[in-house]
C-alpha cells in the first residue's frame, strides 16, 4: 500500500464514531499504511473521485439523520446531478454506529452504503451495524469487522515487503507535540482572545450569552434536582421556532482540574504552543488559542471526567512498564476483554481521572505530548428550548434535569453540563455560557387550523412549552397537552402557567401523576382514557401527534395506546392501525423526539 493512502472519513455527533476513526487510523499506522483521519465536512468532498480506498464511520442521529459534521457531504453525496458511476475507481467500507433500541437503527450508514453502491464505488465488505445493544457493545461487532476489513485491504493493497506490523503496545507517535514557552515575551498580542467563540466548519460560532436566572422548579424535598434556566441572547442574531434546541460546551469543575495537575505533575499556568507532529497534516484544533495554558487546556478542552472509552485504554497500554498493571490494560484493550472492562469502567460509570489513579506507575510514564490522544474533546450538549421568542424576545429557557446518581464508587456520579450549568449563580456577578442554536428534529403546522396532540412527561414537556407559547401568539388553537410526573407538588413544572392557558380557553391539558395513588398512572393510560378525542381530532380534523421525553419505555407505550385508539374508534385491524401510523409518520403527522 505504499504508494496508497487509506482515507478514514466520519460523522459524529457524540465523539463515538471519531473515536472509533482514530482507532482505524492507528491500526493503519501499526501496519505501515499511510492514513488520513478527517471529520466528512472538513474534507473536500469534490476530491472523492481520485481517492482510492476509504472507510467511512458513521452514526445515526434523531429520527434517523446525519449527524452535524456530515450534513454537507451528506446533500452532496445525495445530489441527483452525480453521474452514477463517478466512483467507479473508489473501494470503500461503511461502518455505522447505532442503538437497536432505535426504529431507525443505523439508519445513515445503510443509506450511505446503498448511494456509494449507487455511484459505482467497489464495497469491500458488507455494512458494519455496531450495536449498544450488544452484549459486548458496539465493539462486539467493529472488532470483527475490523478484522475483516484489514484481510480485504491489506490483499489489494499489501504494505512494503519486510516491513512487520508493530503490535498492540508499540507507542505511536502523539498526533500533536507541546511547545512550552516559559517567558512572557514569547506571548503573541492576541493572548487574551476568547477561544470559545472560535467556530468550525460543522458548528457555527458560538454566542457569550448572559445566564439572567437559573432556578429550581421541583419540590426542595424531590429527589430530582430540576432547573428552569434563561440566558439573554440580545445582539446576537440568533433566531429559532418551537422545536429548535440549543447546544451548549460545558467545562470541567476546578477540582477534576486540579487532580489531574497533581495526578501528571503539570503546572497548570504553563503556557505553550501546540504543533502537528511529524508527518500530520491537520493543523491544531481550531477551538485552542495558540499559546494555551495547561488549565485552560483541561478545564474548556479535554473531556478529563467522562466515562473513557476502549482508545484511552489503549494508548494507556502503550505507556504501561509494571507487569500487572500492563496485563490488566492489555486485557482491557482485547476483544475478549470488554466484558471485565465493562464491569470496572461503564458499568459503575468510572471516570478517566480515577482510572488514571488506579494505575499509578503507569500514570507516572504517560507523557505530555499524549494527552490529546489520551482524551477526546469535550462535547456540546444539546438541549430542547423551552421558551419561544415571541414570548420570551431576546431570552432561551432550558429545561435541565440535574444528572446525579450513585454507583457502588464511593464518590457521587455527575454529570458534566447539568453540574456545570447548576453550579452557575447570576445573581452573584456575571455569568457567561457559550450557546449556539440549530434547527430541531420537531416540526409545528403551519396551518392556524391544525390542532397539535404533544405527550411530554417529565422534562420532555420543554419543546412543547415552546410551541404553545409560540401557536397562542400566532392565534393557533386546538392545543392538547400530556403531561405527566411523578407527583403534583412535588415535579409538575410550569403548572401555574398550563393552569392559566387551560383557564384561557387555549389549551387542553391532561395530567398523569403516576406515584399519587397506589396504582401508576402514565401519559398512555391518559391516551387511552381520551380515545374518543384524540380519534375525532386525527381522523377529522388532521391533527398532528408529537411525542417528547425519555426513550425507555414511555415512547412505545405511548405509540401503542395510540395504534389501540385507532382500533377501538377506527373500526381497525392491528396491521391497519400499524400502517395508519406509518403513513402519519411519513406525512409529518406523528412526530417523536426522544433520547437515551
């Protein structure tokens, strides 16, 4: 494969498909390939056409969409003006990530191996579906995939002669090396600049919004901790309809910061420059100023606090010199190791910094220059919006659930965005979040007459706050709501204001409360209870049907008390309550966001 170079190209929306890139990326590396590792829409699209072997990873968002850094490749790749054999040279792998749980399980990457068979490109091996549902997790299906991919690749394209695999433990080099300055004057003018607001190709830049309140709407004496949060976005030019959602970069809390200083004893002023290392062609990442100081580097950058994922064990493999520890990494890096690592790592829900403190001798070795490999970048968080501007100008409301729960770790699990933005208090000075805004999978009616039906218990409700202040300033009647909580005093947000519409003649409000009686009451049984309604408002009146909320159970209960309803008013068979569902789905009529 010398004269060759293997192309690893993904969409990611949560870090995992860039994870698993990167791994192929340095299995390419341990086989003397030459390899390229780029996100789909920093890559130029246009130049497909003379590439000649590449894989592409990717995953599934939504209601089976692409995720935000592909969306362009992806209108692209979908043109009708493409010549179907333009990618008669390509040979090329598709590997997607997904969740079986999910209707549109892997949705994207069938989609995308179909278009390429479409346009000519030679398929090495059949669509790789990593699953979360399996019992081994995705990697019950990328590592023998993988394996498969490398007999293909490797036949048509063979390294140099002699040359001998490196194995799994061999260090490669660090994808970017630490430049420290250590006096003042090699400081550029522009230190100060806020890289925050830096944008990439994928994300727009971000806006410093002002938090102007942050407040808990549950019971002080609920075990759920929830928060109606509002930022000012004034100057901004940031517009959005019901159903859009905000996304949100959290940081890490000062004491992870701290730890991992002392942990790796960094000083955590120290400046320094980041450069690619020998042999790379990506740039730094765009979002660090250059210089950066340790501190910022691990408290707005790197992911220091997450779960770590199977890559991070593996480069900690490579640093490993006291046997026991070295074989207990090894181990964790195998295919036959996932379910012991599952058990230390996802299972209690252990974070990076105490597995780094579980290896001592091995943390001792680990070298600066790693630590971008070590850790993946911090995410954006995605958040419904709650409000809507024509009732709230110049304002967002999020409403955030504060993530905390315990494991058999002796130290509280948290989440990271939720902690970070509960943390945050207005009223003492102020506060400043990094916010931007894209278009939500949700979409209303434009028509004034159209009723909505929205199910959304719990924090799901929040997209649906949004349409009903929205639909009541544009005179759109026909509101019903479910909702449903644990218990009336205790979580029912914005009761005073649903109660207030309901008084108003502008909204139809059913409430389940499913821990206020001895029997549970959820939103489905509240669906079936008001078949007759619901029926006269879908079959004669084209109302639309929105589900919001966790994807557990309550989705499909929900869609079932619905296909019910469609039997015991519609004069249905199961299999035509099925299809009538289905049709509503294709038209937009039945419309669902959930998440895991």
């Amino acid at each position: 494969m010398s004269d060759h170079t293997l192309l690893v190209l993904y969409g990611s929306q949560t870090g995992t498909a860039q994870d698993t890139a990167e791994r192929i990326g340095r299995q390419a590396q341990r086989r003397h390939v030459k390899v390229r590792v780029e996100a789909l829409d920093s890559y130029n699209v246009a130049n497909l056409i003379s590439e000649s072997l590449v894989v592409f990873v990717c995953s599934t968002t939504g209601q089976g969409d692409p995720p935000d850094n592909m969306k362009n490749f992806w209108r692209f790749l979908f043109r009708k003006s493409l010549p179907l054999g333009s990618l008669c040279r390509l040979d090329c792998a598709v590997l997607g990530l997904g969740d079986s749980s999910y209707s549109k399980f892997n949705f994207v990457a069938k989609k995308l191996h179909k278009r390429l068979l479409q346009l000519g490109a030679s398929i090495l091996l059949p669509v790789g579906l990593a699953d979360d549902q399996h019992d081994l997790g995705p990697d019950g299906v990328i590592d023998p995939w993988l394996t498969a991919f490398w007999g293909k690749a490797l036949s048509l394209y063979p390294p140099p002669a002699g040359l001998k695999a490196l194995n799994d433990t061999e260090l490669l080099p660090p994808r970017y090396t630490f430049h420290f300055l250590d006096n003042a004057t090699e400081k550029p003018a522009n230190w100060s600049q806020d890289m925050t607001l830096v944008a990439s190709r994928s994300q727009p830049r971000p806006f410093m919004a002002q938090m102007t309140s942050n407040q808990r709407v549950t019971h002080p004496t609920h075990f759920q901790d929830v928060r109606l949060i509002e930022f000012d976005i004034t100057g901004s030019d940031i517009e959005f309809n019901a159903g859009d959602v905000v996304l949100i970069r959290p940081q890490n809390s000062p004491e992870d910061v701290q730890q991992l200083c002392q942990l790796l004893k960094l000083d955590p002023e120290r400046q320094f420059i980041l450069m690619p290392a020998d042999g790379a062609a990506a740039p730094g990442p765009a979002r660090l100023p250059q210089p950066c100081t340790i501190r910022y580097l691990l408290e707005r950058f790197l992911d220091v606090a997450s779960v770590p994922r199977r890559s991070f064990f593996e480069v900690l493999a490579c640093f490993a010199t006291n046997e026991l520890e070295k074989e207990k990494l090894v181990e964790f890096c195998s295919a036959q190791g996932q379910e012991e690592l599952y058990s230390y790592c996802n299972r209690p829900r252990r974070t990076a910094l105490e597995v780094l403190a579980d290896f001592p001798h091995t943390m001792s070795t680990i070298q600066v220059d790693y630590l971008l490999d070590l850790f993946p970048e911090i995410q954006p968080r995605s958040f419904s919006i709650a409000s809507s501007l024509l009732a709230h100008p110049h304002r967002i409301q999020i409403l955030l659930a504060v993530v905390q729960y315990r494991t058999r770790l002796h130290k509280l699990r948290k989440g990271l965005c939720s902690s970070w933005l509960a943390s945050l208090d207005p009223t003492q000075g102020m506060v400043s979040v990094p916010l931007w805004v894209k278009k939500g999978g949700l979409k209303f009616p434009i028509d004034t007459n159209t009723p909505v039906i929205m199910v959304g218990p719990g924090t799901g409700v929040a997209p649906f706050r949004s349409a009903v202040q929205e639909r009541i300033a544009q005179h759109k009647m026909g509101n019903v709501l479910f909702f449903g909580c644990r218990s009336e005093s205790k979580d029912f947000y914005f009761r005073l204001e649903w109660e207030e519409l309901e008084g108003a003649g502008q909204l139809t409000l059913f409430t389940a409360f499913s821990r206020d009686q001895e029997d549970k009451v959820y939103v489905q049984h509240r669906v079936t209870e008001r078949a007759a309604l619901l029926w006269d408002l879908i079959a004669n009146e084209n109302a639309h049907f929105y589900i919001a909320g966790n994807a557990k159970q309550m989705p499909t209960a929900v869609c079932d008390a619905l296909k019910g309803l469609f039997q015991s008013e519609g004069g249905m068979s199961a299999s035509q309550a099925e299809e009538m569902l289905g049709a509503m789905e294709k038209a937009g009529r039945f419309q669902s966001e959930t998440w895991s």
